[in-house]
C-alpha cells in the first residue's frame, strides 16, 4: 500500500492492477498496464509525487499524470518487498537488501551488507532510519525479531546495535513488514502469525499494541502497513483485503 495526494494505491496478492482509493470521496479505480507482471509492493515519494511499484523483474514509476515508464530493471526476480527513504528505494528479498540510490539522473544499486550473525536470517522487509537500516527478520527459522544494524565506526562493517526480541506473550511470529512514522521515530511491525501490530520507539522498545484487529470468518492477518504522516494515520492492509485505518490523537 502507498498514500499519496489524498489516495491509497492498494496491491492484492500477486495482482496485475493496482487499486486506487480516494480517502475523502470514497472513488475508487484501477491502473492496469499489459507491462506488468507480478507486482509485489508500491510506495511513495511524495516530494516527487511519485509512485514507485515492485515487479517481479523490475520497478516501475508512475507520475502525477498517469504515466508508467520503467524506473529500474532488477536482476533478481525474487525480490518480496521495498521502502522508500527520500528518493532511495531498498528492496528486500529473503536474503539481500538493495538500496537503489538515486544521483544525478542515474540508479546505483548497493547492497547493504548483513551483519556475520545474520547470515542465516529470512529477510522479510527494511526501512532507512536514522543512519541505519532496521530489518524485520526470523534468525535460523526460530527467533523472529526486529533488528536496527549500522555500520561500526572503527571496521565499517555493519553490526547490529539493537534488537527486539522478546519471549512470551510480547515474542514476534513472522514480523512480514514494517512502517515508520517519522517525527518521533516509532516503527511500525505487522506481527504476522499473531495477527496484530506492535510499535517500537527508537530504542525498538515496545511502546504500544494494536491487537483488536477485525477479524472475519476465517483467520486474517496483518500484511502490510502505510504511515500516512499528513493525516497522522496508520493503514493496515489484512490478508483478506481488509484495509483499516488508525488515527493518532497525540
């Protein structure tokens, strides 16, 4: 899902057309175009009022007049999930990250290197933060956790400087995606399997729990999460194509 100029752009599944929403008039239409293939996820840019859509093969941008023309191919075709810093996209696979930073007129892909002890771990979305990446992840198929990694000042290599990983009733199951609320630093974490959201501050402490989600007739869990920062609101897409939004007050 992506927010931009009073509309939710809404991706279902493995669809090849993306739902459009107008928050205030309640319109609703799709953009369909015989180049895609497999879209994965969208996100926005909104100082460019500009789009950006994951394919299986490629990215796509979409203009504020309609137009879709190809923002960069890619050379893994596994690629889940993407996030947008500025005008930097990082794309997620379940083992790589890939920042395809934007400079003078050209894309340079990066990856971001993982630290030694995550070279076992299922990757399963990243935003750009602070100085440094936070990833939500599952170590050895067992410990699902949150984690902010940052490159070390003496060795350059990136090393994680802290975690959520928490046992109980607060522990993590497939924590598939991830949202940032910018002004104070909170994270967002759709908590798959336990079909809620969890909110981390900057120290990835927990600081609020949003577990009353609808739920319907069969089960439904959080995919994906859109911070709408102009409306301060939380959108939650659920598995079964519900989507909810959630207003901050304070």
């Amino acid at each position: 899902m992506a927010y931009l100029d009073g509309r939710l752009y809404i991706i279902q599944g493995t669809s090849k057309s993306i739902t459009v929403f107008g928050v205030e008039t309640n319109c609703c239409s799709e953009i369909d175009d015989e180049c895609f293939e497999r879209l994965r996820d969208i996100v926005a840019c909104c100082k460019m009022s500009m789009l950006y859509i994951l394919d299986q093969s490629c990215i796509w941008q979409l203009d504020k007049n309609g137009n879709i023309t190809q923002y960069v191919p890619l050379y893994s075709r596994v690629s889940a999930t993407m996030s947008i810093r500025e005008r930097n996209l990082l794309v997620t696979s379940s083992k790589t990250l890939i920042k395809y930073v934007y400079k003078f007129w050209k894309r340079s892909p990066a990856e971001i290197r993982l630290p030694e002890g995550m070279s076992l771990a299922k990757l399963w979305h990243a935003v750009e933060v602070d100085g440094g990446h936070v990833i939500a992840h599952t170590d050895n198929a067992q410990f699902h956790r949150v984690s902010k990694i940052e490159a070390s000042k003496r060795t350059g290599a990136n090393v994680e400087v802290r975690a959520y990983v928490e046992e109980g009733v607060d522990r993590l199951s497939n924590p598939v995606y991830l949202a940032l609320e910018p002004k104070h630093g909170h994270i967002f974490v759709a908590d798959h399997e336990n079909r809620r959201v969890v909110g981390l501050d900057r120290e990835l402490k927990k600081v609020l729990m949003i577990s009353d989600l609808p739920q319907g007739r069969y089960p439904n869990y959080p995919n994906r999460l859109c911070y709408v920062e102009e409306r301060s609101e939380l959108v939650i897409g659920m598995s079964d194509g519900l989507v909810i939004g959630y207003k901050f007050t304070r």
